[in-house]
C-alpha cells in the first residue's frame, strides 16, 4: 500500500542514485577513449550484470505485451544516444558543463509530462522550471560557436531531451516491471545499438580505461539506475527530474576533489540555484 514512508524512502534513494550518477563523469575524464565506447562499456557492463541478477533471483523476464516490448526498445535506442551525448559533453568541454547542461532536462518534463499522461500542468512545476533553467544560464560563461563550450552545450542539451523521454517511459515501466528489468532490456537494446562502433570506432584500450569503464558500467549504472527507476514508482516524474539536477553539484564536487576542477563563480551560483531548486523540490514532495 503507498504511503507517506513509501514515499519518503522513494525520496531517499532517489538522492542516493544521484549521488553515484555524479561519479560517472568525473570517471569518465579519466578515460582516454572515445565517448561512444564508454558509453557502449557502460552499458555492456551494467546490462550483463542485470542479467546475472536477475537470473539468480528468478525474475520473471518476459513482459505483458507487444506495446511494451516495442516501447522498451525504443527507450534503449533512447539511452544510446543519451549515454554518448553525456559523455562527449563532458569530454570535449568539462564536468561541470556537461552536468549542468543535462540538468536542464526537467524543463521538458514539465511540458511533456501532462502531455503524455493527460495531467494539468501545474504553475508550480512551471515556476521550478524556470528557476533551474535561470541556474543553468547563470553557469553558462558564453554563446559562442567557435569554443568547446558551447559545443559541450550543444551536446548536454541533447543528452537532457533524451533523459527527459526516458523518464517518462520509465514512469510508465516503473508501475509495471522491477526497475533492474527495466534497466537490463534498456541497457542492453542500447549495447546492442551502440555495438557497430566497437568496430568501427580506432582505441587504444589502456588498463585504466576497462577499469574506469566497469566502474562506470556495474555502480554507476547498473545499481544506480535500478535505484532510480525503482524509486520512481509513486513519485511524479517533473519531481524526480528535479532531484536528478542535484547531479550537477554532485558533478561539480567531485570534479574538484578528484580532478582539481576549481569551479567558477558564475558555475558556483548557478549550481547554488539548482541545488535550492532541488531541495524545494524534495520537501514540497515530503509534506
């Protein structure tokens, strides 16, 4: 039975998964090969681990229906290209404007998530928005095409609308299926979209770069996904967005720490703003 304690524990880890969701991009600058493998890594290792799980646990793997079948597939092509436009934000700009890019995704939510579910859309979630979007745009230093910036822009944007879709079809799974089984049919569809560039794709695979890569793939993906997803169920998808922008101050932190990336003014208060957005968000969904 859904309750408030339900509710509250869904919150939680919520956060948690946020929290190692963070981690990967700052992994990710330690890795020297191309975004679309890491990417491709990341999910050929969370997926098959899901698979090892769920075969011990013995999870009922088949899904109810066609519709389902279909949906889940595209929602891994989806992921596909989010992990890659993730990454080569990061790669080719910095941790924080990737992460603060991709934060944006709770703008489209708010407007596609009435839409899909026919549910009014609510001034509130409206205002959010635009709070964390004015976070977002305080960060930003320049609009320029000619610099790695922008271009990280550009790539964060895509990999936000494409979160955005998966959350919501992962509203919808939530209510129906394990979150591991949902994570295992996405990530696996997306290894199997993204498999053309292990072969097409020149790297030279250093030791460092497995390591980083399985890191990324069986914690930050494989466990903390199926958190999320899980955690899902019972939460408004716009809120759930909202505490995923909380990546971005995670993202920031731990580049500071562990790569030395002194974060500028104008990234210290905007992140402020997300981070304020975020915990107003947690606690309106708490009372």
């Amino acid at each position: 039975m859904y309750t408030q304690h339900t509710l509250n524990k869904n919150i939680l880890f919520l956060h948690i998964a946020v929290m190692l969701f963070g981690l990967s991009g700052v992994i990710a600058q330690f890795v020297e090969i191309p975004a679309v493998l890491v990417a491709l890594g990341r999910v050929v290792c969370s997926s098959l681990l899901l698979f090892v799980i769920a075969v011990v646990k013995k999870d009922k793997l088949k899904l109810d229906s066609k519709k389902d079948y279909g949906l889940i597939l595209l929602t891994g092509a989806v992921m596909a290209v989010h992990w890659t436009t993730f990454f080569q934000s990061i790669q080719v700009s910095s941790v924080a404007i990737g992460t603060i890019t991709f934060s944006t995704f709770p703008l489209f939510l708010t407007f596609l998530e009435p839409l899909i579910f026919h549910e009014r859309l609510k001034k509130q979630s409206v205002f959010t928005a635009v709070i964390l979007f004015i976070g977002v745009i305080i960060t930003i230093p320049e609009f320029s095409i000619e610099n790695n910036t922008t271009v990280g822009i550009i790539w964060g944007m895509l990999c936000s609308l494409t979160y955005a879709v998966m959350t919501l079809a992962n509203r919808y799974f939530s209510a129906r299926y394990a979150g591991r089984i949902i994570c295992m049919y996405e990530q696996g569809t997306a290894a199997v979209v993204l498999l053309p560039a292990f072969f097409i794709v020149n790297a030279d695979w250093r030791p460092q770069d497995i390591a980083g890569v399985a890191f990324v793939g069986f914690l930050c993906t494989a466990f903390a996904y199926s958190l999320y997803v899980t955690a899902q169920k019972n939460v408004r998808a716009q809120t759930a967005g909202i505490i995923s922008g909380m990546e971005t101050v995670y993202g920031i932190l731990y580049a500071l720490l562990f790569l030395g990336e002194v974060p500028h003014i104008r990234e210290l208060v905007g992140g402020a703003v997300i981070l304020g957005v975020a915990m107003y968000s947690s606690l309106k969904a708490l009372e």
